[in-house]
C-alpha cells in the first residue's frame, strides 16, 4: 500500500508539470488492463526489459525493491509490481505484436505512448459481451434425447452410397441447411451428397466458447486445443459446440471427417476479451503451421467497428491470414453494414451472412459489399451440450459462417496451391448466383455450394457426382436423342439427353434432360425437353415438348403446338395447325388444304395435286419424273432429283428418304425427326442442332 501511496502521488505530480501541453487520448480500463500494440520489426525478447524499465524509470527509482526486481527481467516476461504487470505477449508470425499488460494509473498511458516509438497504439482489455445467439429449442431430457438419437438413426443419421472415383456419399433426409448446400436450387426434401473423403485430414480450428468434446456425433475428432477461461466447463455455453456440429458433425456437419480443434476464447456466457481472441488465433497459427495448407479457422464472432479494441482484432485477424490461414467470419447480427464489424469488414477475411430455408437473407443479418458469401443461417439444427446426444435450433450468422468453413474443409485438399485467397477463389466461383432474395445494397448474390454435382448415373442407377469440371473430349460418337452441337464445337456434350453446352463452357448445365443454359445464366431453362433460351428473353423458345424454335412473344417467332416447327400465329407467315411447316392463309402464297405445306394455289407456279405440296410443273426448277421431284404423297419442299420422301419439310438437293425431316441439307443421311440444318451429318434421331463434318452425305440404305 505503500508503493501505491508514493506511486499515486508521483502521478499527480508528472501530470503537474505537463500544463497545458497536447496530450494523446487513450480510453481508460475499467479493469486497469491494455493492449500495447507494438510495431512487428521489434524484438519483444530485448523489447519487454526495456518496457519495464522505462515504465519505472518515468515512476521514478523510489523504492528499492522496484531496483531489486530489475535485476531480474531477463529470467521472466511476467515481472509484476503493485503499479505495473506485464500478462501476455503475442507474436502472429511476426506480422502482428502486442503486449497485455495492467497499469493501475491510466494516466501513465501518454506518457508510456510518448516514451516507446516501438508501441503504435494502447487500448483498453476489458471484457466484452458478444451477442452470441441463443437457442429455440433445446433437448434437456434424456427421454426427449434419446428420442431425438432415435429418429436421427432412422431419418436423419447419413445413409451413405458409394460411388465410383470421385467417391461421393449420400446423406438422406438431411437437415434443410445441408440439402441447400448440396443443391443448386431449393430442394429441401433432397439428401446432402459430399466426397467421401469429407474433409479427412484438414484442422478446423473453432475460436469460440468451446466444444461438447464427448458429443456422440463427432465420433472422437474434437481436440482440446487453447484456452485460457477457467470457469470449470470446457464444454462452454453451446454456441461453440453447434458451430463445430455444422462444420464436421456427423449428422448436421458439411466436412464430417475434418478434426475440430476447440479454442476457447469465451466463458460459457459469450464474454471475453480481445486479448483472449488474440491469444486463441496465436495459439492456431502456431498450430496450424504443422499442419500446412490443411488448416483454416472459424470465427463466429465479432465486436462494433468502433469499440477501442477493433483495430487490433483487425490487425491480428490480417496476421493470422498473411500466415496462411484462411478465415472464415460471421458478417454479425445487427442488420448493419457488414463493414462495420470486425473481423467481418477485413477484406483479407471471407464474411458470410445469412439465409433461411426460402433463399430470403435473414432480416438481422449484416449485410453489404464486406459480405463474400451467404449460407443457411436461420432454424439450423446441429449438436448442443447437456448430453452427448443434445441438440439445438439456433439462427444467425454464426450458423452461417461454419457452413462455408466445412466447405472450405473439402476444398481444401483439391487445390493445387492451398492459400487463403485460392480457397476463396474457389469457394465464390462454385457458389449458386443470382438466387437470394430481398438482399440490401451491395450484397452478393451467392448462395454456398459444395460442387457435389450430378453428371450421371451408373448402370446400378448409383449416382455419380464430380467435384471437378470433366475433361473436354476432342471427339464424340453419335449418340440418340442429342440435341446440341457436333464434336467438333467447343458447345457441345455428348451425354445422353443433354442438349446444352459443355461442362467445360460456363453456359452449361450437365444435368440429364437440361436443354438450355445453367441456372446461373439468366437466359435458361431446366424444363425437360426444353432446347433453347428462356420465355423471358425476347429471342427465345418455349419449353412445349418437342418444340425446337422461338417464344410466342416474338414476332418471328412459332409455335409450341407437337411436332410444329414454323412461326407463331401474330406473325403473319405462320399457321398453329397440326403437322403444317410452311405459310399461312393470310399469306398470298399459301393453301389451306389439310396436308399442303408449300405455295398456294395464287402461286404463279402451281399443281392441283391434292397431296403434292412442293412446287409445280410449271416451275423452272421442278420435273417430274427421272432428274426431278416426284410426286410423292406429303411432300413438302422444292427440290430436283429427290427421292420418295414422306412428310419432308425443307428443301434440298440429293436428299435420300426422310421421315419427318424440318430443316435443309445438302446429302444428309436417315434422320429421324432432324429440324436444323447440316451437311455430311450422320444418324441422329432427334438431332435439333448444326453437325458438320462427321460424315459424307450419300445414298440411305435400309
């Protein structure tokens, strides 16, 4: 008491002799604890006597025992007098230094600044409450528990099926934010399907108020990593435990192999101190260097962009990143501009705000151009603590945040260059586009996905999924029912029932019976049988089946009547009847007999045959017999030299028999129903595309 009593005198009488000096501000500790942030060149091993010392020597040499304790300082960086103690140190991979430490007079502060031009900045260490969300529903009794554990075994525990390389797993009756993951649009009844090798390997480090480690669905992966809360519970408040579940839990988790590595930086009412956060990301990044390009860090947490202390959790979360360790950061829950949050508005983080079950972003998520991402977020269920089988429903970004961690857990091992931006790279151009809805100024619209695709299906009707985009192969056989373009464009595929772009194109979609473009490209459509754009584009089709052409709201346009090929009925050159390909009956040039599909009877050139419905004898360009086009029943073009054709629509020269052939060609083979144009194609039934160059036209042989 003493030393205090001299100590408080001598402040009064240092901040006697500064007048009217200009002073640097520093905000004042309730719990007289700082942060001295210190530049990263210095050596905190020679820095840390030095700081003693000179903190001392601006007390004055007054007591000797303060003289006795300096001959020790190099024997320990925790020296403590009644006046000063230094608690901590902290060292990110020499980007980030800082040194906690008590001060009982903050007036010392300026002074402390103004002596050391090693220390950039001091902030007050006090603890600080984070909103951390609560559950709806939590399983307390062991009854209801073992219910639950029940229902999970037969509904909602992973039924797996495994699959040819890539090995991909399915998980029926997965919980809605799993099956949103694994979809491209919301089909919440559908399993969750992810590689089998789910995140093997890969350290997830949850910074949080720790983990249920004897939780029966983590199957033994948590470790007991850092913590520095000594409140007797290392299995915290729950919050820590439902984010671990999300990422890696058997049952709710999207990385169900991954090691989670608990660090608790949180007592088990979500209060804790930025120095805390800082010795947790420490402690991982030292971790993690042993575990290189596998590792990555959650942290569903964050404080005001304004609180004293944001700027070093800034600096630190920057640090750990440059070290090699991504991080993925809830955007916070006060409907705010994201960037307002820390560590959510670092640009070197990955933020992730949040969506329900409807794709609609959370009404109290944060929100913004420092959003990255968006992940279910709303009514997730996942693991608690109370038992090893608890569960809870908890909303908010802290929900959503460990579902883009699990899938950067099973990205991870896939990247050829396994850096923080490379997983974010490849996380953002996998996500779902243009999906969410009601998003505020600025917001991305991407939607998480974990690139478990549906390609095709094994002959034991096995789903094959592909976590990479399929190589593009130079050439393709003919196949039935393909209805894009030949081998030889870069725009074609040659699966069965495709009939859009390649994989390898970014307007595709490799589903089976997808016709048009991918989901992500506003000009598209997944009706089956659907071969073109979509209604809305001005230029584009109808997904009528077997209809091959364009919308009826444009002028040039057709009709989605079967088997009708020509233009819709506000064009004045069309006709919606069954079976008719040519011109209508206010055309000049038309004839309404049934089965007449070439010029009219006002045509200067015509033949009153009733089934004859090309043109006529009169027409320079038309015989009968040897060298001409005969008069077949249902003929429907201009030609010379043709043979028997039934029901052909085009024009052509040397064509061989047709059954339902709609468009032109010079030497085309048998085609079944073939309604584009080519030279040289071979059999395809149901062609609707361009092929040139596969094969040489010639005689049809039955």
């Amino acid at each position: 008491m003493l030393v205090k009593g001299y100590l408080t005198l001598l402040s009064c009488l240092v901040l006697s002799t500064l007048g009217q000096a200009q002073v640097t501000s520093f905000s004042t500790s309730q719990s007289q604890k700082y942060i001295m942030v210190v530049d990263p060149a210095t050596d905190l091993v020679n820095f840390l006597p030095n700081l003693l010392e000179g903190v001392f020597g601006l007390l004055g040499d007054l007591f000797e025992e303060i003289g006795d304790a300096l001959h020790d300082l190099n024997g320990s960086h925790h020296k403590r007098t009644q006046a000063f103690e230094i608690l901590d140190t902290f060292d990110l991979d020499n980007s980030f230094k800082a040194v906690s430490a008590k001060l009982e007079k903050g007036d010392f502060l300026h002074k402390i600044f103004e002596h050391f031009s090693e220390i950039t900045d001091i902030v007050p260490d006090d603890k600080i409450q984070f909103n951390l969300p609560k559950p709806h529903h939590r399983l307390q009794t062991r009854a209801i528990e073992q219910k639950n554990h029940f229902s999970n075994s037969n509904h909602t525990s992973p039924r797996y099926a495994n699959v040819t390389v890539p090995s991909i797993l399915t998980q029926k009756n997965a919980s809605w934010h799993l099956a949103r993951v694994s979809q491209r649009s919301i089909h919440l009844n559908s399993p969750y399907y992810y590689p089998a090798s789910s995140g093997t390997g890969v350290r997830v480090y949850v910074i949080d108020d720790g983990i249920n480690k004897n939780h029966k669905d983590f199957n033994g992966r948590v470790i007991w990593g850092h913590s520095l809360i000594k409140d007797g519970d290392d299995n915290g408040g729950g919050h820590g435990t439902h984010v671990a579940g999300i990422i890696g839990g058997k049952t709710y988790g999207v990385a169900k192999n991954a090691s989670l590595v608990s660090v608790r930086v949180l007592d088990k009412n979500g209060e804790g101190s930025v120095s805390d956060v800082l010795s947790g990301l420490q402690w991982a990044v030292k971790d993690a260097k042993k575990y290189k390009g596998k590792a990555l860090i959650n942290l569903s947490l964050g404080i005001d962009a304004i609180a004293p202390q944001a700027n070093v959790l800034d600096k630190a979360a920057t640090a750990a990143v440059k070290a090699g360790i991504p991080i993925f950061a809830a955007a916070g829950n006060s409907a705010s501009d994201a960037c307002r949050v820390v560590p959510a508005g670092n640009p070197n983080v990955y933020t992730v705000g949040s969506i329900d079950n409807t794709d609609t972003i959370d009404s109290l998520s944060c929100y913004g151009k420092c959003v990255s991402i968006l992940a279910p977020g709303v009514n997730v269920l996942s693991d608690f603590i109370g038992s090893t089988s608890a569960t809870a429903l908890l909303s908010g970004t802290s929900m959503a945040s460990p579902h883009v961690a699990g899938v950067g857990a099973l990205l991870l091992p896939t990247l050829k260059t396994a850096t923080p931006q490379a997983l974010y790279d490849a996380i953002t151009s996998l996500a779902t586009r243009n999906k969410a809805h009601k998003l505020r100024s600025k917001t991305p619209n991407l939607i998480l996905f974990n690139n478990a695709t549906l390609t095709t299906q094994s002959s034991n009707s096995t789903n094959k999924r592909a976590l990479t985009p399929k190589k593009k192969h130079p050439k393709t056989k003919p196949i039935a029912k393909y209805h894009g373009r030949f081998a030889q464009d870069p725009h074609h595929n040659d699966g069965q029932e495709f009939h859009g772009r390649v994989e390898q194109d970014p307007h595709h979609n490799d589903g089976q019976e997808f016709h048009g473009r991918v989901e992500q490209d506003p000009h598209h459509n997944d009706g089956q049988e659907f071969h073109g754009r979509v209604e809305q584009d001005p230029h584009h089709h109808n997904d009528g089946q077997e209809f091959h052409g364009r919308v009826e709201q444009d002028p040039h346009h057709h009709n989605d009547g079967q088997e009708f090929h020509g233009r819709v009925e506000q064009d004045p050159h069309h006709n919606d009847g069954q079976e008719y390909h040519g011109r209508s009956k206010k055309d000049p040039h038309h004839n309404d007999d049934e089965d007449y599909h070439g010029r009219s009877k006002h045509d200067p050139h015509p033949k009153i045959d009733k089934n004859f419905h090309g043109r006529v004898k009169h027409d320079p360009k038309h015989k009968k017999g040897k060298g001409g086009c005969k008069t077949d029943q249902k003929y429907h073009g201009r030609c010379a030299g043709d043979q028997d054709q039934e029901k052909f629509h085009g024009r052509c020269a040397g064509d061989q028999d047709q059954e339902k052939f709609h468009g032109r060609c010079a030497g085309d083979q048998d085609q079944e129903k073939f309604h584009g144009r080519c030279a040289d194609d071979q059999d395809q039934e149901k062609f609707h595309g361009r092929s040139c160059g596969v094969g040489k036209g010639g005689q049809h042989h039955d």
